[in-house]
C-alpha cells in the first residue's frame, strides 16, 4: 500500500486496519517496508483474488488512534471541506483537495461558481485557519484567479 501517513510506524501486525468505503475492520498478519511503500499481508485474505479486491481503497484508522499534532498543524482530513474565505473575509468556494507537490502542498479550492482555483500553501497565501467556525483565510496574489 501506498503510504500517507507520517506515523507509518502503526501500521504493524497485530493492528486493524479499516479497509475500503465501509471501513471493513481487517487485522494485520504482516507488514513489511519498501521504500515509500508498506507490504500488508491481512488475516483471512489467502489468495491473490482475495488481494486484488483489495486494490485501490482507502485504508484508515480510528480517529482515537491518531496522534495529535503541533498546534497550528492539520491533519488532510481535517482541512478539506473548510470555507475558504478571502483576506477580507468574503466567501471563495471551499477546500476540495490537497494536492502534495515536494517543495509545498497546493490546495484546490472550488470557487461558489464552480471553477477551481489552485493555491501554494506558503507563508502570505495562507493566512489562518479556525477550525472551530470550519475556514481557512487566504490571500489571492493578482492575477491568480481564474478567468
């Protein structure tokens, strides 16, 4: 599986994993490392059928299992879905995906028309973040909205 955690280290035999839309509870036989990946073998999962149906789904955690983080910091599943309000405060559109990118994450903002903005999560786009109220302040640079 690939991996998008910074805590790889949980994912471990003995643990249950949530597996797919359902969040089908499955526990950890095997888990080995390889590069940025992690091989996983599942309890009950024996055949190479067994393991395709596995392909490209979500695995998770409970949300009791994740470990809290520096304040100021956010976890992806927290931020998207937050309002996204311009540095005046009026309404854009909301966060509808992050996309990492190595140098900084871009967040893609679906504007209240429809169309997408795209957004460098660097120190002067980014102004806060409340996630009490759910919304983020960001500063549009001229010339970065779409036409």
């Amino acid at each position: 599986m690939t991996v998008f955690t910074d805590f790889p280290e949980r994912i471990r035999a003995g643990k249950t994993l949530y597996v797919g839309e359902d969040h089908r509870p499955m526990l950890v036989r095997q888990a080995r490392p390889t590069d940025a990946k992690i091989l996983l073998a599942f309890d009950g999962v024996e055949t190479r059928t067994q393991a395709e149906e596995l392909r490209n789904l979500i695995v998770s955690v409970p949300r009791a299992d994740i470990p809290p983080l520096p304040e100021g910091e956010y976890y992806y599943h927290e931020l998207l879905g937050l309002e996204v309000l311009s540095e005046d405060g009026h309404p854009l559109g909301s966060l509808e995906e992050i996309l990492p990118t190595g140098a900084n994450d871009v967040y893609l903002i679906r504007l209240m028309d429809g169309r997408e903005l795209l957004l460098p999560v660097i120190p002067g786009v980014l102004l806060g973040v409340d996630m009490p109220k759910r919304q983020m302040r960001v500063q549009v640079m001229p010339g970065a909205m779409p036409e």
